[in-house]
C-alpha cells in the first residue's frame, strides 16, 4: 500500500486519507498504552477500555443503558467479593442512572417527571429508611439504599417515555423477550435436570400431576433460569404473562405471535412448578376474561369448570405424596409471629430491616432448619411493625382502587395500560399470601417498572421538554 503526505497536513493510506493531527493522536494514544501494559496488568486496562467505550456508548445512546437494566434483572445472583453484594441488575441500573444524569446535566435536558404519586413514594423513602437505621441488624441501613432501586426505576422510565428516547411498546418488548428468555432456559433446566452451572443444583420434588395419572413421572426437576429459586421465577413469569394480556388482546395484531409468547410463557410456569404461580394466574386470567367477556354465561361457565378441576385435584392429590412437597406454613408462621409479639417494639415498629435472621431465627426449635417467613405480608409487619406495614401496604391497596378507576373511566390505550397494571397488582398481592418474593429488589424493580410506564402518561404533569 502506498503511503504519502501532501500538502493539507493529510496521510493517505491507498484511496484512505487522514489527518496529519488525528495520526500523531492515534500513534500518542498506542505508545502510552504500550507503556501501560509494562505497569498495568493487561487485564485491568481491557476492563479499564471497555468501561470507556461502554460509557461513551450509553451516553451517546442512553437508552440502551435503560434496556439493559431491563434484561438482567431475573440475574439475581449476588457478589460478595466486596464489602457490599451486588447482581449484576444493579450495576446496570447506576450505570443508567448516571447516564441519565449525565445527560440531564452535560445535554441540557429539561423534563418534568412529576407524577401524582411523589408524596406517597417520599412516605415510604422515609419509612424504609427510619426502619434500616433503627435496624437490629447492621445491614438494615443498605436495605433501605435497596429499595431506592425500585425509586429510581420509577422515575428513569418516567424519564425515558417523556423524552421520547424509548416508546411504550419498545419497553414492552423487552419486559415480555427477557421473560421468555426465561421461560424457555426453565424449560431446559427442567427437562434436563440441571442448572447449567448457575447458582446451586436444580431442586426436585413430587410435583408432577401427570405422573400422578399415569402419564410420566412423578419426580420432576424445577426450572428457576437464571433466579436464586423455582418460586422466583414463577411468580416473575405469571407478573408478565398478566401484564401482557390486555396488550394480546387489545393491541397486538399479530395475534399467533402473541398465542407463542403467551404458550411460552405458561410452559415456563408450568415447568417451575410454582403452585402459587398457578393461583396467581388463575385469577389474575378469572378477572381479565370477567371484563373482556361479553357472554357472562360463558364465563360464569369457565369459572365453574376451573373452581370444579380445583376441587376435584385437591381431593385426588391430598392422599398421594404430592402433598408431601407442601411445606406446612402454620409452625413458620406462628414462629415468626412469636418473634413479632415479643416485645411491644417488634409488633408496633418492627425489629428494622434485614433483621430476620437476628430476631426470628433463634425462635426456631434446634431440630429445625430456620427458614424465611413465606409470607410477604408477615415479613412486613416483622421488619416494619404494623403501623409501618399499614403505611407501606396502603400504597398499593391505594394503587389498586386507583387504577381500577382509571381502567373503568379512561379509553384508548392508558385503559389498556391499566388493565395491565391492575392484572399485575393483583399477582402482587397474592403472591405475598404464601411467599416473599417482593423483598428481592429485582422484584421491586419490575414492579415500579410497570408502574412507571403508566404513571408517565400522567396527563396532569405530562409536559414537552423545553
């Protein structure tokens, strides 16, 4: 290849011509890195390369910062190399929340993301963090920086709506594509019987109603993908296979792309064998047909035949080992109220955040293993007390009446939004009668995600930027 300099200061490469400037910039920038590898591990300056890349990346394109917060958060896998732990869900959300920052400051983007929920998020900033630092535990304060996850989420997709870098239907698309990511690698685990290295050994149990009527085994494997448990992941599935209902039927034209997401999305339930998974569906799916279902006979008559499969299976079951894989809550439940009713403390303002395994774990008997509380609802009033649990729960009992209103009121596609979010609320509130995954922040995350998308359509505050 030919190379010469002319007269404008230019190198030319063949028919590739460049600065004279940007050449000695490029040759300085090779050597001090030549230079660095001598002082600095080679690894170290990689990381140290693609951090700037990656930041730049994200500046320039915020948006994609803001999706990958979308995509990791079933990546719930802590790290406890360093003084605090962290999943790798976490680093993208202050990774986004920087980037948004940055824009904010260095691109001089003004938008208002007020919404009509600011007092009530303020309330329980406040009660979260009154109950990590009056925490028996000494990790109650970072409970507390926990759940400002769940805020930030909040107001970032607020933020990313407004502005217009992301649309509605794009985060969507994410939510609805990390699920059946999901879905699918639960079927595999449970097919297979491993969890292809993440976290421990798949747990397996007699959970298999087939196997039961002679059709396969009664031993089967429990998906949970890339979650801390099988639970996990069921209930992460059922929240977005309701949230995604309304859009099936109301938006989404293609509707045979729609029957495979959904189909997907149920055999990732079905394969976690998540009892509380199936209930969450069942009437969350009850409620969506009582309001889409012009023929109330016909789904009166659904109702019958689901309550009457319900009926007959409990009786079928309850006197096969299938039962045997149902931890009895009773002895967990009335352990951990013993802890709450110990002291006048404990049952009005709680024992503080994270501070299970300090108050509640000594009440359990030598023989037994101390296990969590199963009961969302219990753990709230063991942490927060009952006047905290009021406060907190009321938010949301507040959001549901809410939203039911400006499901019954509104038109168009914030109806439709709605329906999505009081389908999800509804998976949130039984979920906490038998289980406690709401206490994960990548739980609390998702939640405000769907919350966020649409309190940013919120016409009282919904300003252009200027």
């Amino acid at each position: 290849m030919n190379i010469s300099f002319n007269k404008k200061n230019e190198v030319s490469f063949g028919n590739l011509k460049i600065e004279g400037n940007i050449l000695f910039l490029l040759a300085f920038v090779l050597i001090t890195l030549s230079l660095f590898f001598f002082i600095i591990p080679i690894e170290y300056i990689f990381y140290g390369l693609l951090t700037v890349i990656l930041g730049a990346f994200f500046y320039l394109k915020p948006q994609y910062a803001f999706y990958s917060v979308i995509l990791t958060i079933p990546l719930m896998k802590r790290y406890r190399d360093f003084p605090i732990s962290f999943t790798v869900n976490e680093i993208a959300l202050f990774v986004c929340t920087f980037t948004v920052l940055a824009n904010i400051l260095f691109r001089h983007e003004k938008i208002n993301i007020r919404t009509s929920i600011d007092k009530y998020l303020v309330v329980l900033l406040i009660l979260f963090f009154t109950a990590g630092i009056t925490s028996e535990s000494d990790n109650g304060l970072l409970a507390a920086f926990k759940f400002t996850e769940a805020i930030l989420i909040y107001y970032i997709t607020v933020y990313f709506i407004r502005t217009k870098q992301t649309s509605i239907a794009v985060i969507l698309k994410y939510l609805i594509l990390t699920a059946i990511v999901q879905a699918l690698f639960g079927f595999i685990q449970s097919v297979a019987g491993t969890s292809f290295t993440f976290h421990d050994n798949l747990y397996y149990s007699n959970r298999g109603i087939l196997g039961y009527f002679g059709i396969g085994s009664k031993v089967v494997w429990h998906g949970r993908g890339t979650m801390l448990h099988f639970n996990s992941l069921g209930y992460f599935l059922s929240l977005i296979f309701l949230c995604f209902l309304p859009i099936y039927h109301y938006v989404l034209k293609n509707k045979t792309i729609g029957k495979i997401a959904l189909g997907i999305l149920l055999l990732g339930i079905i394969t976690t064998y998540s009892r509380g998974s199936l209930i969450a569906i069942s009437v969350g799916g009850l409620i969506f047909l009582s309001q889409v279902m012009k023929n109330k006979i016909k789904f009166a008559a659904i109702t019958v035949i689901l309550i009457l499969i319900t009926i007959f299976l409990s009786i079928y079951l309850s006197e096969t080992n299938y039962v045997m894989t149902v931890n009895p809550r009773d002895n967990i439940w009335n352990t951990v109220w013993s802890s709450i009713t110990s002291c006048t403390r404990y049952l009005w303002f709680g024992a503080g955040l994270n501070s299970y395994n300090v108050v509640v774990w000594p009440y359990f008997l030598r023989n037994e293993n101390p296990v969590f509380a199963h009961d969302f609802y219990l753990l709230c009033i063991q942490e927060m007390g009952l006047i905290g649990s009021v406060v907190f729960l009321s938010f949301f009992i507040y959001l549901l009446f809410s939203t039911w209103k400006r499901f019954k009121n509104s038109s168009g596609y914030f109806k439709i939004l709605n329906f999505s979010l009081l389908l999800v609320l509804v998976e949130f509130f039984i979920n906490g009668i038998f289980d406690h995954s709401y206490v994960l922040p990548a739980f609390k995350v998702v939640l405000f995600l769907i919350i966020g998308i649409v309190y940013a359509k919120d016409k009282k505050y919904l300003i252009k930027s200027t």
